[in-house]
C-alpha cells in the first residue's frame, strides 16, 4: 500500500441545530479495505454522503490522487471513480439486471442513422463483469424486483464496476444478508481489494472488521478520534474509542426469579415454516430463539402475535387456551411484539415520538374518540426516563433519532401496554456497541425486576448464549433443539442449527 488515493482533511459540517462533523479526517489508500467505524450519530454517514457528492462540506479539503477536488453532486463523484453502496439499495426492480448495472451509460450501435442501445452487447458485458466478481448463477435478463437482497447487492457492485470505480463505499453491507450470502461478499471484497480497488467499509459488526479490514478509522460525536491498524487493536479499544468509555459488560444479565408459565405452545402448525411447536416461556424468564434465516424463527413468533394465525395447534396464556387470529387480540392478552425490521413495521418514522409510544394504547389516552396530546406527551416523557431514550423531547421525528433511539421507542409502545410477554425478534441488529448493551440492560431489568416473560429471536449466537435463560433450536420450521443456560456451547447451538447435509458439507471443508 501507498500514500493515500482519497484524503478528507478537516471537515465541518453543519445541519439546523446539528454540527455533523469537527474537524473530520479519514483517509484510504490503493487496494485497501479501510473501516469507518462509530455509534449511531457519530457522523459516519454524513461524512461517506460527502464522500459522494450528496452533501457539500462547510469546510476543509478533498484530496483525490494528490490534488484537491470538490464534488457538487453524486455525479461528479461517479466521474472520479466513487461509487456508493447504500443499505437502501439504488434499484429499479422492474428493469433487468443488464438494464439496471448500464442505467446511464448502456453500450449504443448506430441504427437508421441513430444512436440505439445494443441490447446483446450490454447482456454480454453484464456477463463478463459479473463473472469477473466469479458471480455465475445470475440471470442478466432476470428482473432485479425478483431477486432476493444478496443478488440485488452484487448488481449494485457490479454497476459500480462498469462505471470503472477506484473507491466503493459500502455501507453496512451485511445488514439484511443470509449467512452464505455474507460469505459470497466476503470473497468478492477481497477479490476487489486484489485488484486494486479501493473500499471504505462501515458496519457496527466488528467481527467484520477484523475479517476484512486493513485499517479502522473512529468517529464519535462528529469528530475524529484515531486511526488504528487492525493487526494491532482489539474490540476492547475499538469500543471504548467508539463510546469513549469502557463497556465492561456488553450483556449485563441479571439473574431472575423464574416464575409460573405465561406462554404455552403445543404443536402449533402455520406450513411451511412452523411445524408442530411446542415450547413456554415463564415470568421473568428470556428464552433465545437460535436458527439460521429461513429456520421459521421469525415466522413462529408472527403465529403467537396473530401476523400469521396458526391452522392449528393451541396457544395457553396464564394456563388459559386463547384463540388470536389478528394482533389486535394479542395485545387484548398481553403479548407485545417488537418486529425484526423497527423502521417498516416497528415504528411510523415520520411521526413523533409520542404519537409512536401511545400508538398501542390509543384508548387509554382518549376521550371520546379524540386524543389527549397532554396524556401522549406524558407517555412518552415517562418512556424517555425509563429508558433513557436520547432525544430532544417528545415531539422529535422518530426518523431523526438513532438506530438504537428508534429500538428504544419501539420497545416503549409495547411497555405502554403493560404486556405480560415481549417478543423481541432481532432486538439489537442495526445498532452500535453502546445500544447494544443499553438494550441488553433493559431486557435484563424487565425480566429480572419486572418479572417480564420474554422471547428473543436473534442471529447472533454471543446474543443468544449471553442473554438467554434457556435456548430453543429452529431448523426447517421444527424446534430440533433446546438447552439450559450451564448446557449451551456456541459448538452445540451451531451444530442443532445446521441440516446434517451443511454438518457433513463444513466438516468436508475442514
């Protein structure tokens, strides 16, 4: 590696009320993979949104291959070679895979005396350039709407191929991917890193970073705080630089009085991915729910809320058979539900936080079918204390508040409800270091003091043996699997996880 190919020097930056950035430096050299990492709201995306032309800074420099450079619009960017990779990703789902890596810029022939797309050459290099990632098994005349989210993310690198990019940014690649389609990323970042090209990666998975990173810059409250190389750190000092103080517990668990059972499964079916499922969930008590994508974890928990009502089997509250057909009615019964995906079916996010934390309780701050904004306002200023929500009052967009604020939030609409069970399915995906174990205290108190049931769904296996009291197994939509606390290994929980065919398929690898 040498000196670096684009340089951000002293960067201000300043929105109405909000200084984004201090000072801001980062850098990234030739064929290196350099991680941007920091707690929501640390700067991180405003300083990549610069990076790309979205925004202007107030000040301080662009250095691109020694010389300085502004970049008014995302269009200039492209032009010196940066390409973007949004966890939105840029798309158009009805057009093909051709069509949406040429979008701009498709190969042209003459025709009547016109310029027209040449529709077999631009399928042949859409070929050759997902081929170049050893991506094989992907239809460029397929539409991008049809794919599911790893595909649709190797489109996006491969546009940002064609447009011949030096530097690609991408941010928090993995968020929504499977586990083999992390791997298959993995392996085409690395290729890239072969070839020269240049990546800025942001993900708040800092097992990522130590994967895949040569270097890990640190932002926190807009400002630079240090550069290090990843052979020489740790995740200690990465999370204390991050939150500026020693997380010396990332999963605070108390220990709980168990009590008597709340919940009581027995054999539900919703085919194809709740088969025959049995299990309970007491007071006080946090049972994890392990599997990998597609296991019917998530699928099981929309049953018990009523999402998906069960064709057949039975659900016991309080030792009392109850039917739910919708969640209307597990909310009549106590049952709360903090879905995977906060932002689309957690939260309304372009309305306040009050608005969002009454949004389960409507009735108990009405009157006469017009709601009291003093009783809302008291909610939410009650959920801001108890959960120490970072914000600027009740009033504030829940859009504009962190990733680990909005979590906050959702989890206060459902404690509005006083529910006997919290569902919690991913609690903590998308959010950084410090929410995390904001997040894992509050789970841990509301069992521990409040002597609320909960279940946790989660992919991260530390999450699961850390959080968990007791730890169920989902394979193909059957529970294949279920241990004790002093009984779980990362070892056993992965083994029950995986199909024999995937055992005998990594022991192979071994």
């Amino acid at each position: 590696m040498t000196d670096a190919l684009l340089e951000l020097r002293g960067i201000d930056k300043r929105f109405p009320g909000v200084r984004a950035l201090k000072d801001a430096q980062f850098d990234v050299r030739p064929g290196e993979v350099h991680a941007l990492i920091g707690e929501n709201g640390a700067g991180k995306s405003t300083l990549i949104k610069i990076v790309s032309g979205v925004y202007q800074p107030d000040s301080g420099e662009i250095m691109l291959d020694g010389a300085q450079v502004e970049f008014g619009n995302p269009r200039e960017s492209h032009s010196a070679g940066i390409a973007t990779i949004y966890q939105e990703l840029g798309l158009y789902p009805e057009l093909s895979v051709a069509e949406n890596i040429f979008m701009g810029h498709a190969p042209t022939r003459k025709r009547l005396g016109f310029n027209t797309i040449d529709w077999e050459a631009m399928e042949a290099e859409a070929e050759a350039l997902l081929a170049e990632l050893n991506i094989h098994n992907l239809d460029v005349g397929a539409m991008v709407g049809t794919l599911n989210v790893g595909n649709r993310q190797r489109v996006e690198i491969a546009k940002a191929l064609s447009l011949d990019a030096r530097i690609l940014i991408m941010d928090e690649p993995t968020a929504a991917l499977t586990e083999s389609d992390v791997e298959q990323l993995f392996s085409i970042v690395r290729l890239l890193r072969e070839r020269g090209v240049s990546i800025i990666y942001i993900s708040h998975r800092l097992n990522e970073v130590f994967e895949l990173a040569d270097r890990v810059t640190v932002l926190r409250d807009g400002e630079y705080i240090g550069t290090k190389n990843v052979a020489e750190t740790d995740e200690a000092e990465l999370i204390s630089m991050m939150v500026g103080r020693t997380i010396k517990n990332l999963f605070p668990k108390q220990a709980a009085h168990i009590g008597e059972v709340v919940l009581e499964a027995r054999k539900l079916n919703r085919p194809p991915l709740t088969r025959d499922i049995s299990f309970s969930v007491r007071a006080g008590e946090i049972v994890g729910l392990a599997g990998l994508v597609g296991s019917g974890r998530s699928e099981t928990a929309q049953v018990i809320f009523g999402v998906l009502p069960a064709e057949s089997g039975e659900i016991r509250l309080n030792g009392q058979a109850v039917r739910i057909t919708r969640p209307s009615e597990a909310v009549d019964y106590g049952i709360g539900y903090v879905p995977e995906d906060r932002g689309h079916q957690g939260l309304i996010r372009e309305m306040t936080i009050r608005e969002n934390t009454s949004m389960a309780v409507l009735e108990s701050v009405s009157s006469r079918s017009f709601i009291s904004r003093a009783k809302e306002r008291a909610l939410a200023n009650g959920a801001i204390r108890q959960l120490s929500i970072r914000a600027t009052g009740p009033d504030q967009i829940a859009n504009k508040l962190s990733g680990g604020n909005q979590q906050k939030v959702v989890v206060s609409k459902w404690l509005a409800s006083s529910p006997k069970l919290l569902i919690m399915d991913e609690p903590t995906r998308g959010i950084d270091v410090g929410a995390k174990a904001e997040i894992h205290r509050l789970m841990s108190r509301l069992a521990a003091q409040d002597g609320l049931a909960i279940l946790m769904i989660s992919s991260e296996l530390p999450e699961i043996l850390a959080m968990s009291d007791r730890i169920l197994v989902m394979r193909e939509g059957r529970l294949v699997g279920e241990f004790t606390r002093e009984e779980a290994t990362q070892e056993n929980i992965a083994h029950a996880m995986m199909s024999e065919e995937a055992r005998q398929a990594a022991g192979a690898a071994l």
